[in-house]
C-alpha cells in the first residue's frame, strides 16, 4: 500500500510539473513557432526563413530547442519528406550535420 501511494504522489507531481510548464508559454509565441513548424514542412526555405525572422528566435536556437509533433526539426522535415528544409535545418544545428544529412 505504501509503495501504491508513494508512486500515485510521484505520478500526480510530474503530471502538474509538466502542465506548468506547458502554460508559461505565451500564445503569440506558440502560434509563430507552430508557423515556424509549418514551414518546415512546407519544404521551402525562403518560407522557413520568414518565419523564423518573424519568431523573434535564432536559427540556432530553434534548430536546437523547437519540437515539432514530438520531433526535432531536421526529423520532422525528413517524416514530411522536406529535403530542402531538413537540409537547412541540420547544417544549422549544433549537432554533427553530417550524420543528419547521412541518413536524408
């Protein structure tokens, strides 16, 4: 019984740490890092170029921190079949390119 509480506790404090920080993020910020998402998709780096000028973001910070549908961007990019925008992502991010551009 005990062992069923301890882990009922631990279960409850992730749930709300997660929900928490899910709300700090502000609406007008969401919707352009969901335009940002869209672009990738898109496969059009000009398009992608807007709108992370219009994020307010750097390329590096969005091509290291953004998620989309539970993906990095260059993975999002290759499972829409976005070469171009994969491409461009992966040369911008910290992580070795080279191997993101391998498996493109």
């Amino acid at each position: 019984m005990k062992k069923v509480l301890i882990s009922s506790i631990i279960t409850a404090g992730i749930f709300l740490a997660g929900n928490a920080q899910a709300n700090n993020i502000n609406s007008v910020v969401e919707r352009k890092l969901v335009k940002v998402c869209e672009a990738i998709k898109s496969d059009r780096v000009i398009k992608l170029n807007v709108a992370i000028r219009d994020s307010g973001m750097g390329i590096k910070q969005i091509a290291n921190g953004l998620v989309c549908n539970g993906y990095d961007p260059v993975s999002f990019a290759m499972l829409n079949n976005a070469v171009k925008t994969a491409k461009f992502m992966a040369k911008r991010s910290r992580a070795n390119h080279q191997e993101l551009l391998a498996t493109l």
